[in-house]
C-alpha cells in the first residue's frame, strides 16, 4: 500500500530504498524512455507518485537500446518469475501507458552482488515483470521528471 511519499523523499537519504520502493505500488508509469549513452542499458520509467509528481525510476534494458528484458510470472504471491527473457520493444511499451506497478518484488536485499528488484507490472489484465537496475553497491538512482 502506498504511503504519500513525494519527490523530495526520493532525494532524502534518510529513507531506505525498501520503503522507497514499496512507496511505488499501486502507482501509474506513464513512459520509458532510453537511457542516454552514460547510462548505457537502462531506462527511464516515469512514475506517478501518489502525490501526483514524476519520479524517473532506472529499469534494466538491453544493450540494443530497443529492447526492455520482462519475465513471465510463475507464482503471483510468491513473486517468483520464469528464468526465460522475452524482450518488449521500448517503444511500443510506451505506447501502452498507462501501466499499474502492481507490486514489487526484492530479493538479497543485503548482498550488493546477488541483489535483485523486480517490478510486477499490470497492463490491461496481464502482469509481467521487469528489472530494477541495481548499481554495483546494490544502490539504484531516482530522478524528478516532469509528467
């Protein structure tokens, strides 16, 4: 359940990227939009936060900078994905905004090197998840964007 979190929590660093994360549930993405040559193999998912301001969110892209990777989901309460990638053009996912992050999935939170977050993502009664994109630390990056 989403609590009213704005952007300026987003920039807090008081806040732990979990409650962060969690804030987004429920939430509308209105876009993806490539990442630029400095963030090769991301993209940017503009978010609505509940408080009605846009949130850029890094997602994981493939290096074609066409492609965003998504998974099947096998187990809806467990979160638990398929192993197998399929691959949604970024453009055509954009045209289906808006889309509903119906809740996010976060693995080894504590271990940098094995640490995952996926966001389950509903389109029209279909739900498919895409990844976080975790730096090497384990942070990830939040940018104010305007809707």
């Amino acid at each position: 359940m989403s609590v009213e979190l704005g952007t300026e929590a987003y920039s807090n660093s008081d806040l732990n990227n979990g409650k962060l994360l969690n804030n987004l549930e429920g939430c509308e993405v209105h876009d993806f939009i490539a990442g630029t040559e400095e963030h090769e193999g991301t993209a940017l998912m503009v978010v609505e936060l509940p408080t009605g301001e846009g949130l850029g969110v890094q997602v994981s892209m493939n290096p074609d900078g066409v492609h965003i990777p998504v998974y099947d989901i096998l187990d809806y309460e467990e979160k638990v994905i398929s192993d197998e990638t399929k691959s949604r053009v970024l453009e055509l996912l954009s045209e289906d905004c808006p889309i509903r992050i119906d809740c996010v999935g976060q693995y080894n939170i504590m271990d940098a090197e094995s640490a995952r977050v996926l966001f389950i993502l509903e389109q029209a009664h279909e739900k498919f998840a895409i990844d976080l994109h975790l730096h090497d630390d384990g942070g990830t990056d939040f940018f104010e964007i305007e809707l």
